[in-house]
C-alpha cells in the first residue's frame, strides 16, 4: 500500500485538536458556517438594490407574497450574471483563506506549515500547477468538442478588463477552497487519523458544498469528489498548498473565462472562446451544470490521480544504484 502520510501530516498531528473525528467534523462545519457568512458580506450589500429591483418587477414585494426555494434560487442566479456582484463574490472568498488560518493557528493551535504553506519553491510550484491545472481543463474541452458534444468559436466582442479582474478572483476563490479543504479540514483529520480517511473526508465534503448549486447531478457530484482527491494526492505530492492553489483558480477561470463554459452551475461570465452544448446528452457536455458534470471529467480526473499515485510510490521506491 502507498504511504500516503507526508510531513505536513506529522506536523498537524503535534496540534491541540481533538482526536476525536466527530468533533472535528462538528468544528469544521461551525468554521464553514463562520467562512461563509464572512464570505458573504460584501456580495450581500452589493446585492440588496439589484434584488429589490428584481422583486418589485415580479412583484414579490407585495403583501403576502412569499418566495419558494426554487425561486430564490432564481433570482439569485440572476444576480450573478452581473460580473460587479460576481468578482465581488469571488474576491470575498479570501475571509476563508484568512479564517481557515487563523482557526488552524490559534484554535487548533498548529503551524501554517503543517496546511502545506512553504516559502521552498513556492513560485516554481504554483506555475506548475497552473500548467496542470490549464492542461487537464484544455483536455476536457477539446474531448467534448471532438465527441460532438459541445462546439466552440473565439468571441467576437472580448472585455479584457474584466476578464483579468476574473482571473483575480479566481486567484483567491481557488486558494480559498484549497485552504479551507485540504491545508485545515484534511490535514487536520489526516494527522490524527488514517490519510486515507483524510482524503475521504475532504473530499466528499468539498462536493458536499457544491450541492445547492444550480444543474447539480450525481455525475458531477461524482466528479467534484475525485477533483478533491486528485487535489489531495497531488498536495501529498509535492507536501505543498500551492500546487493545488493554482490548479484549482486556474481550473475555473479557464473553464469560465477561457473556454466559456459554465463553472459548477454558475452563469457564463465574459470570455475568449465560447463553448455551446451541441449534443442533449448531459452525461457528455455536463448539461447545465457545466462540463465538469462531463465524462471526459471523470476520465482526466481518474488519470490525474493515478498518475500522482504513481509519482508518489515511485518517489516512496527504494533508490538502486
């Protein structure tokens, strides 16, 4: 079996965590809770005069009108075609940075490093990441357009301002979700507990809280489990948060912002390229959810981490000369 337990590991292990996994699942939910209302802030207060204008049209305001789940969801999807609210959003995601941190310093009581946050090759890994993570996007794409599931054509009219402010915050909404997932919620089970578990955890909690989002199927929640385990093994990888920082940030922005594809659910945002479901089948192009809803998803995936598996065991393999 491959040694999956690398040296950020030992450090959380030295934390003043419980070892008791029910609780550090509750206190892990309680931290989520935290993150998110934090997270959601600035994107509530930008929010407020474009929803009351959305109500009143539909004239929800009125007295006794109550809105649905379905609806509610509606009308928050609409609020996020407007990129001010939705870079807004993405941006606001570095509380969750900055929270996962200090919960992991000051209540767990354990250092940074042991999330995975060195200062050794910081830059060389986060560019290698994003090479990865923009090499497994691209190679999705193209398998949907040569299957005939999605078709694509360079944008006519490209808004190169607001592309970049995207890739900024894709920047912090990547590092966030790595930081909250894998450097405090894996690391933390993982060094009280079985990395294996760690994995486990981590990576069914990541899908987890994609749930609500919009086009939501059991494929793409399959899939959003395996990109929390290759995540995982590639972190293990390298012993290093930053790595998968990039993969992550650039895995959404060129699937949103490069290729044009919706991002887990969300509405297409400015773009490149644009890419068009050709083809009804869901299982294909992702349906509505977007192309990480897609087989050829889960096939990269599958190859992504079998591959790191074996650059773990054979850099775990006794060296002959």
């Amino acid at each position: 079996m491959i040694n999956l337990k690398p040296k950020m590991f030992d450090e959380a292990s030295k934390s003043h965590a419980s070892p008791n996994l029910a609780v550090q699942l509750i206190s892990f939910v309680v931290l989520f809770l935290v993150i998110y209302l934090a997270e959601s802030i600035v994107p509530a207060i930008l929010s407020y005069q474009p929803l009351m204008d959305i109500l009143t049209e539909q004239g929800k305001l009125d007295e006794g009108q109550k809105l649905s789940i379905s609806e509610a969801i509606e009308y928050s999807a609409k609020l996020t075609e407007s990129p001010r609210i939705m870079i807004s959003m993405l941006i606001s995601t570095v509380a969750g940075t900055l929270l996962s941190i200090f919960y992991c310093r000051f209540i767990e009581m354990r250092t940074v490093s042991s999330m995975g946050v060195r200062k050794r090759r910081l830059v060389p890994n986060y560019f290698i990441g994003i090479g990865v993570g923009l090499l497994m996007m691209t190679t999705i794409t193209m398998l949907t357009v040569l299957s005939g599931a999605n078709s694509i054509k360079l944008c006519s009219d490209i808004n190169v301002k607001i592309i970049l402010l995207f890739l900024l915050g894709f920047f912090f909404q990547g590092m966030s979700e790595e930081f909250i997932f894998r450097g405090c919620l894996m690391n933390s089970v993982g060094g009280k507990h079985s990395p294996y578990l760690a994995i486990a955890i981590s990576s069914v909690a990541f899908a987890a809280a994609h749930l609500a989002n919009p086009g939501i199927s059991v494929l793409a929640m399959i899939n959003l489990t395996l990109f929390g385990v290759f995540a995982a093994v590639y972190m293990i990888y390298f012993d290093d948060i930053w790595g998968v920082c990039a993969i992550h940030s650039i895995w959404n922005f060129s699937q949103g912002n490069i290729f044009g594809i919706s991002v887990s659910g969300s509405v297409n945002a400015e773009s490149v390229f644009r890419t068009v479901n050709k083809s009804d089948s869901a299982v294909l192009n992702g349906g509505n959810f977007g192309i990480e809803g897609s087989i050829f998803t889960t096939l990269v995936l599958c190859a992504g981490t079998a591959v790191m598996l074996l650059l773990i065991k054979k850099k775990q393999s006794p060296k002959t000369k």
